[in-house]
C-alpha cells in the first residue's frame, strides 16, 4: 500500500526542497525503511544503531499522534498520511 | 584567495567570506541543523558535522561553502557495541522514550573533524574514533581507540563522554593524538591499533578533563593542553607535562585547586604563537571580573594580555571548538561566543574587532581558505 509522509523542514533539505515523498508499507517503520531504502541519505536520520526509530521523531498518522516505540507496529492503510516532527522540548 | 570562516550555532552555520579580510560577507547555511564542527581536505572541500535530537548525526560537503550535498554516511558504532552507563544517564535526559535503558551504544554528536594524510577523522560522543578514507562516503570504527579496555568506566565530563580533539603529526602518518573528556589524552603510534594515556604531569585528582591540545603537525612533540585544571605545556609529544600559567588568570576551582580555567586552545603555525581565552574557574565560566581578553604566549613561558577590540563588560564564554586560526602571514585568529558575537584579529592577536554579532550560541569556528 502506498502512503504520503510529510517531511520536516530540516530533512527537507536532504531531498532536494521536496515537502512530501511516497512510500509503501503496512507499518510506519515498514515505510520508513522502504524510504531509506529509496534515499539512503535518509536511512541515518531515521534509525539510530541498533535500528530503533529515532527516539524523539513523532509521527502523526492521519492525525493520531504516534510515537517513536509505537510506530515500529502501527498498521496504515493505502492512502494514509503520515506527518513527521519530533517531540517538543523547551518552551 | 578567499578566506572563509564556518561558525557553527544550533541553528545552522554562518559562513563569512572575505578576500582581504577587512570586509566580510556572511550567508547562513545549513538552516535547521545544528552544526558543531567543521574540517577541509587537500583538495579544498569542506566538510561540516551536524547533530540533530531529533535526526542524528551526518556530514554534509561543499565546494565552495554555499551550496552542501549530505554525504551518504557518518559515524556510527555497531549494534551490539554497549554503552557507557555514565554518559547515557547524561544524553538520557533527552531520552523521552527510555530507549537508552537497553544500553546501546550511539553516536550522539561529532565533536571534531580532522583530516590528515588523506583520510578523515570524527571524533565523536559516546566517546570514539572514525576514520573515512573516500573522504566521507563510507566510515569505519577505530577499534584500537573505541573497545580500550576500561572504556566502559571512562568518566563523562559535563557535556558526557566526547572525543573532541584529534591531532595528527605530519612527519608520521601512525602518530596520532585524541582527547576525551574526562577520561584524558591518548597517543597512538603504531595507526591506532594501540593506544596510551599521556597525562603525566597533568593534575588528575578529579579525572583527567582534558578541554582542549594544540599543536604544529609539522613539529607535533610540541603540544599546549588547557585542562580543566589549567594550561600545560610538552614537548616530549605528551609523554611528559609541565604547568605553564605564568602570566594567566588564576582561579579557585569548586575542589580549591588553583589555575587557569578555560576551553579553545590554538596555534598560529607560522609563528608557533598560543592563544587562549581563559574563564572565572569552574564555578562562574566568564572572563575574569567580565573583561574578555585573548592571552598569547610564544612559547608557553609567559602569556600576555591582548584586549584591543574586546569588550571590557563580557559575561558570557568560548568553547572549545569555538577558536581557529586561519595560518595565512599575518596570522588570523577568530573566536565566538556563548552568546553569539564573533571576533577576529588579522595582526596574530595584537588587536581585535567584532565580525559579527546576533547569531546563537557559537559551538564551533574553523577558518579555511578556498
């Protein structure tokens, strides 16, 4: 199935100025590696060394807000809309 | 010829160019990524080091300081690599997820980047050294360095368990120096399959905190240390230290011990010139009663005082990447604030003038010429 992840500003300028991207997958962790395996720049911004997703990357999936542990299950569907930010710090 | 300075803040990097360097221009690149240090190779290409909470580690190059193509790799420790419980319980504070609790081991920031006899080293936190020989394509761990025995009690200093300092001597290529703080300076020579603590003669009664080692690669047994407890000299390419603060402020360090506080430590290689910037002690960490001041010494012997051009009402400091020296005749000497505002001298120190002002914390200044 194939979903549309909105990147952050900052990854952004990894894929060219592109704002969103298509990937496949039945998980948000199975659509982040079909992602870097599209662009492998992407691959070390997603999965720190022991292939965890990177612990302060949030995910909203069609609006439900998903965190990092969670998202290695969470099941999509075709069409889904997955938005990528990260955990707010400071104030 | 171009003189291009990489000031690196959390919020990206200031470039300033100048050809005559009187008049500067700045862009500001790499918008969003904290960037923390900086490195050319012999071909002139400049890599820059960045580190997201949120996004990790990468490198990104550029040619000519403008347009930056990410490279496809960066440092990274192997899965089953395991942890140093100290410097994760200091990073875990920005652990919302509790997925350090497994101990891994990561690469959490690149705190130097140093290239010699043509291949590219990082050295990172969790401690360790890097080394890419397609000049940032791929990385390979140096295991010699990153698996020494009793790394796993290595003591993190404030900011945790970071090799920040890499040095290499010119004459030859299986000689290397590498600073972490706190667990201290370590030479190799035989490549970086072994390594040796050299810290005798350093005050080591709370860890060996090394902040900062300088030094002529050309000339490389020559080595000027700012240590959390104070500035010392070998010339014996670390075997051996002396204490040598005649002329530089002395404070009280949070124990009573007593010397020359501070962090960025450089040389001007032409002229074998020292520059510090010394801080209040530990317990305060700004200029001495609020007047920043650049000491310079020739030799290590004596340091003197250069405030020209600096403000006398200062309260905030330097790190310790945050100095560099541009090794052009005159030598150039540039430093940046905690607080923001970049300084530079083109008469190797004698007089300064603020280049810029406004930007974020300053982590990082390297001078390149392309």
């Amino acid at each position: 199935m194939t979903v549309t992840v909105q990147l952050p500003p900052v990854l952004r300028t990894v894929m060219g100025g592109a704002r969103t991207v298509e990937a496949e997958g039945d998980t948000i962790a199975a659509v982040l590696k079909n992602l870097a395996a599209q662009h492998p720049h992407l691959a070390l911004h997603f999965f720190d060394e022991q292939s965890n997703i990177r612990r302060n990357i949030v995910f909203l999936s069609n609006g439900v807000l998903v965190r990092a542990p969670q998202a290695q299950t969470h099941a999509i569907k075709d069409g889904d809309e997955i938005l990528l930010t990260n955990a707010l710090a400071g104030g | 010829m171009t003189i291009s300075l990489l000031v690196g803040t959390p919020k990206g990097a200031a470039v300033l160019s100048s050809k005559d360097r009187q008049h500067w221009t700045q862009e500001f690149v790499l918008r969003g990524w904290p960037v923390t240090a900086a490195a050319q190779d012999d071909r002139g290409r400049v890599y820059a080091a960045v580190n997201s909470p949120n996004y990790g580690v990468a490198i990104f190059a550029s040619d000519d300081m403008k347009q930056w193509k990410q490279l496809p790799a960066a440092p990274r420790y192997r899965p089953e690599d395991r942890g140093n419980p100290e410097h994760h319980r200091i990073v875990a504070q920005m652990d919302f997820t509790g997925v350090l609790k497994d101990g891994g081991r990561f690469v959490d920031q690149i705190w130097t980047l140093h290239f010699a006899h043509g291949a590219l080293y990082a050295g990172v936190s969790e401690a360790g050294l890097f080394v890419s020989r397609d000049r940032g394509e791929s990385w390979q761990p140096i295991d010699g360095f990153n698996e020494q025995p009793g790394r796993e009690e290595w003591p993190p200093g404030f900011g945790g368990l970071g090799a920040h300092t890499v040095l290499s001597d010119a004459k030859d290529p299986n000689r290397m120096w590498v600073g972490v703080s706190a667990a201290g300076f370590f030479r190799t020579d035989d490549g970086g399959k072994t390594w040796t603590p050299k810290n005798d003669g350093v005050n080591g009664d709370m860890g060996q905190c090394v902040h900062g080692v300088t030094c002529n690669p050309a000339n490389a047994s020559i080595l000027f240390r700012q240590e959390h407890r104070g500035v010392h000299k070998s010339e014996d390419g670390g075997d051996t230290w002396q204490v040598m603060e005649d002329g530089l402020p002395v404070g009280e360090l949070s124990d009573g011990h007593r010397c020359s506080f501070g962090f960025p430590i450089v040389m001007d290689r032409a002229t074998g010139r020292v520059f510090l910037v010394p801080l209040e002690s530990d317990n305060f960490r700004y200029p001495k009663d609020g007047k920043l001041a650049v000491y310079r010494s020739d030799d290590g012997k004596r340091w003197n005082a250069h405030t020209t051009g600096l403000p006398a009402n200062c309260f905030t400091a330097v790190l310790r990447g945050a100095m560099a020296a541009d090794q052009q005749s005159p030598g150039g000497v540039y430093f940046g604030t905690a607080s923001g505002t970049l300084y530079g001298s083109t008469d190797t120190g004698e007089s300064w003038r603020e280049l810029s002002t406004g930007l974020p914390r300053i982590m990082s200044v390297d001078a390149f010429v392309l």
